[in-house]
C-alpha cells in the first residue's frame, strides 16, 4: 500500500494528540519570509611577490553564493574584445585551488579548456586561487618581470556565468613599496591600491600597469588625461603630448564630445614592438623604445595614437551586432570589422593631419604606402572584404607562407574603401558632407545608446548621407574581389594614381632573405616565374645561372637579364638539390603615388581645396 492510500484520519501510535490535532484541523499560517540573499560580491586580489618568476598569484573571494547548487562554475575568455582569435588565455592558468573562506579545501574538476567547477558543498564564502604566467610583452597578453607588471583583464580573470553583470573590486598588491598601479578603474575610497569595476566586460575593458613607470598628467579638450610610459627610449614628453592634445581636440571635433571621465594612455617602450589595442576609457600601446626622433617614425607613433583613440567611438561604442554583448567563450562573427577597423585606419592617417602634426605632402606619402601595400598584396585578388572580416578569427592572425596569395587585410582593405567611400560622398556634394557625417550619424544612432549595428543599418546610414543607392558600390567592394577603382575617385579631385617601379628589373616573383648564411625564401607569389617551377617558401636560394646570389644582390643580378630570358636557378627544396631552367617575366610596379593630375582644371583644384583646406599646388 502506497502512502497515498492511507486514511488521512488515521493517527499513528507515535504521534501526539497536538500534531493530530493540528493536521486533522489546520490552521492557515503567514508563510516565514525567505531571507534575501546577500548580493554577491567578488574581490579579485592580484600579487607578485617574485616579479623574476613571471606569476601573477590570483585569488577571488565570493561573498553571498547562493545560487540553489553546490557546484561554482568559472571560466576564463578565451579572447579579448578588439583581438580577433582565439588565444586561449587558460592555457597560462596553473596551481588552480578551491577552498572555504575559512581555509578548508573544496574538491574540483575541470569541465573544458577553459572551464573550471567547484564543489561548495553549501558554503557561501568561497575562495578560488591560482597563478597566472605572465611572460609575453604586448597589448593583449601579460607581462610580469623585475620591472613592472602589466596585465589584460581577459588574460587573468575568471568570470562565473550568469554572473558577468556583478560588480567586482579589484585589490592590487605591488611587490614593493615604490611600485605604483595605474588603471582606467576608478579607485575605491580609503582602501589602497584597489578598484572597482561594474561588471565583468568593464573590468576586461581595463588593463593595469604596476611598477616604476613615468606618468604624465594633461588636459585635453576640457578633461584629464593620463601617459604611463614603461621602458627606456628618445621619448620627449613635452612635443608628445602637445601632439597627442591636438589629436584629442580633432576627434573630440569629429564627434562633438568624449564620452568619458577620464582617459588613460599605456605605453611600452620595447625593441622592436608595434601595436595598439583599445578599450572605452584607455589603450594600450607598444612602439620601439627608440622611434621617436626620426620624424617617420614618430609621425607613426601619432598615427597609432590616433587609431586606438578613434576606436573609443569606432568600435567600443560603435559596435557590430555580434559585438554589442560579448560571447568570452567562443569567436563573435561579423564581416563589419572592415568598417571598425578599416575606418579607424582611415582617419589614422586623416587625424594627424588635421591636427598640424605633418603637411599634405607628409600625408599624400603615408597614403600612397597602404595603397602600394594594397596594391602589391595579391591576396587582394582572391579574399573579398566582408569575408576577410568574418574569417579574421581563423586568417588574419595566423599568417602562412600562402597568406599573402589568398587573404586580404579587412584594416587595409577597409581603409582603401573608406577613401573611396569619403571621396565619393564630398565629390556628390562638392565637400558639403563626407564620411565625417557618416560617423557622426553612427555615433547618434548606434554609438550613444550602444545599440549594435547589423550591415545593413551601415549601409543604410552611408547611403543616407552620400544621398544614393549604393547597393552595386557595396556588392562590388565588399564581396566581390574586383579592383578598386581609384583613378575614378580621385580624378574630381585633380589626382590620379602613379605605377612605378624598376623597369630594368625583370619580375621573378619570390621574397629572399638572409638568415644565419643561408638565403631563405619567405614567400612566392602565385602563378610567378618562381612558382611555375617549383619554387617553394622555406626553400634555399643557392644560384642563377650557376653564380652564387643572395638577398641583397638579387635586384642587381636580375637586372642583367631581359623579361623572357631562360636562366637556370639552383635551390634546396626540403634538402634536395634542384636545378631547372626558369622564365623571367616583365617587370612589376614596386610603388604606387598619388599624383596631381597633369592639367587639373579650375574645378578639381576647388574640390581639392575643399577636402583638405590646402591648394593642390602644395602637393607638387
């Protein structure tokens, strides 16, 4: 007989007349009120008591978890907002330790990669250790040594799912006294060297400096700004950050305010270092610690600035769909990064200018070079734009011997049609819009309420502003891999593109470089002479014509034949001996320009004045 069955007067020997009494005749009770949960609170400390070792030791302390299971799931992203792949950062991660707030250990397991889960056993004070190795100096990763300390928040946080809007409080333990930290958090009131963020994507957005670096306070279009420099270089302040306050003032133009408080500029000094990478309230850079003097160089550096700057709008306010809430655990698709980051491209070279820091010869030359590396990257030919951006995850940042034949950078491409986008526009309106109103539009519709963008929002507001269909425009630049017609867009303008190269010079088609005395070959293009016989990269160049060549002799040599001449090439292919005869083909333009044209008229020199406020006279 099941329970149900039983009779519901019937009374058990073992139970008193008050229990009989109060089941058979039950009085309606006021349920006791559940108590409220505590909110969770997590603090996240951060030490590194042997800077030599390259470990950062992280413990997170919950405060308040209830969540109805006993088991605590933790992740740790697998990339970071404005670095598009993978890097899987959990592979740093080691001496990973669970325990109560009073110290008895709680037994774990790892679910996945990344991927972390801990009994509770029913406690709501938890504390969740490890160590993180921190050894790789760029703007995406960590770098812990005897010097400083530096770190992305992607790269050494977990985050519990379901839990990514909690605030956190971030605590900061310096391995000595004069070590300083610097952040984008703001601080959090009588506790020493810790910050609080809202959220988890706030405390990603915000990578930290520790150690002996150089801070350079300044105002800026009416609010503070901040210069961290780590590294020892030519750097002079003073010059520096008058330019960078121009730069500021010129994109606080654009748009017409800043969206922050304050702002934070990072900036490594290295050998040979070259990056950037953007976050709402700060950015992190890295230059060559000696790249300031040689005027290039620093021009450069400025246009860098530019570019992670401009991304506060472009990007982390102005954002894809697929972007406007993040997935840490997975790649986050769009082929819209053409338009993130080929635009911010566009206006890196555009910024400078207008902020006084070069004239319109200086950026007429930075110009011409994106259009001759576009020109002279055959991948051009195969990979269209909106796919170089949705397949930026598995391409872009995992070059190969082939990249240069099949792909096509979004920022490149992207900065080329953006030109043509913006010529476009003020030649269709005699320079009364131009791409400016299309930022300005995005911004307003997208950027202020972070509202995420699909492409066909884009398009609609560049259509909007140009005053036209673009439907065709947008087929043939984006998806198709159709040359860019640059002479079309340019011409209203007084200007016209200029193909040069050595004549003298017959085409061979393969990139030679020296390396530990050997002559290695780094690349051959596709359907070149080199590639038709065989010629591979990581081959070994050994003669022509039965005379030793190398690196910095192979345009000397070449030029003692004619396109069309036989010669025969000896070269190691993975340590076989071959010796074949080759066929030279007609040279290759080497550099493109930017040129006036020969007899502008009246007309292109108005609209020229009206692009860039200078005669085309100064060009010349």
């Amino acid at each position: 007989m099941n329970r149900e069955s039983w009779d519901s007067e019937q009374v058990t020997e073992s139970e008193s007349l008050e229990q009989r009494d109060s089941r058979l005749y039950p009085v309606e009770s006021v349920p006791t009120p559940t108590p409220k949960p505590l909110p969770l609170q997590l603090l996240y400390q951060v030490a590194m008591p042997n800077p030599s070792s390259h470990l950062f030791e992280v413990s997170l302390q919950f405060t308040g978890w209830r969540n109805g299971s006993d088991w605590l799931d933790l992740k740790m992203p697998v990339w970071t907002p404005g670095s598009y792949l993978v890097r899987e950062y959990a592979r740093h991660l080691q001496n990973f330790h669970a325990a109560t707030a009073s110290g008895m250990a709680l037994p774990w397991r790892k679910a996945g990669k990344n991927h972390w889960q801990v009994n509770t056993q029913g406690h709501a004070d938890l504390r969740i250790q490890y160590r993180i190795y921190a050894n790789e100096l760029s703007v995406r990763t960590n770098h812990l040594d005897i010097s400083h300390g530096y770190f992305n928040g992607a790269a050494v946080f977990l985050y519990v799912p379901g839990y990514e809007r909690a605030p956190i409080r971030v605590a900061i333990a310096p391995p000595r006294p004069d070590w300083q930290v610097v952040t984008a958090l703001p601080a959090v009131e009588n506790e020493p060297n810790t910050f609080e963020a809202q959220d988890f994507d706030t405390l990603v957005d915000s990578p930290f400096e520790v150690g002996k670096h150089r801070l350079y306070e300044f105002e800026a279009a009416g609010k503070p700004h901040q210069l961290a420099v780590w590294g020892e270089g030519n750097l002079e302040p003073e010059p520096l950050l008058l330019d960078m306050q121009r730069v500021i003032q010129v994109e606080t133009d654009l748009f017409g305010e800043l969206p922050y408080d304050r702002y934070l500029f990072l900036l490594h000094l290295s050998s040979q270092g070259f990056g950037g990478l953007e976050h709402k309230n700060c950015c992190s850079l890295i230059y060559q610690r000696f790249g300031f003097r040689n005027k290039e160089k620093y021009d450069r550096f400025i246009q860098l600035v530019a570019h992670e700057f401009f991304h506060l709008w472009n990007v982390k306010r102005i954002r894809p769909k697929a972007l406007e809430m993040f997935d840490y655990d997975q790649e986050n698709y769009t082929p819209s990064l053409w338009f993130s980051e080929g635009t911010t491209s566009y206006y890196d070279l555009v910024i400078p200018y207008r902020a006084g820091v070069y004239d319109v010869r200086a950026y007429f030359s930075a110009l011409s070079k994106e259009i001759t590396r576009f020109l002279t990257t055959p991948g051009r030919k195969v990979q269209p734009l909106a796919e170089s951006s949705f397949d930026a995850w598995i391409k872009l940042y995992r070059q190969d011997a082939n990249s240069p034949n099949s792909q096509m950078s979004y920022y490149l491409k992207g900065e080329m049609v953006s030109l043509l986008l913006d010529l476009l526009i003020r030649e269709r309106h005699n320079n009364g819009r131009s791409l400016d109103d299309v930022m300005r539009q995005m911004w307003e519709r997208f950027g202020k309420p972070e509202i995420g963008f699909t492409p066909e929002d884009l398009q609609q507001v560049i259509e909007l502003v140009a005053g036209t269909d673009l439907s065709h425009l947008f087929q043939r630049f984006l998806h198709s891999s159709e040359e860019l017609p640059f002479d079309e867009y340019l011409e209203p303008f007084g200007l016209r593109l200029n193909a040069e190269g050595d004549s003298s010079v017959p085409y061979l088609g393969l990139t030679l470089k020296t390396e530990n005395g050997r002559e290695v070959i780094k690349f051959v293009e596709s359907d070149s002479p080199a590639q038709r016989v065989g010629m591979d990269a990581g081959d070994e160049l050994l003669a022509m014509n039965g005379i030793r060549v190398s690196a910095d002799q192979l345009s000397d040599r070449l030029r003692d034949f004619q396109p069309g001449n036989l010669i025969q090439v000896a070269f190691f292919h993975q340590d076989e001996l071959r010796l074949t005869m080759l066929t030279l083909a007609e040279p290759r333009p080497t550099r493109y320009q930017i040129v006036p044209c020969d007899r502008p008229t009246r007309k292109q020199e108005q609209k020229f004045q009206g692009w860039l406020g200078v005669h085309l006279s100064d060009l010349q």
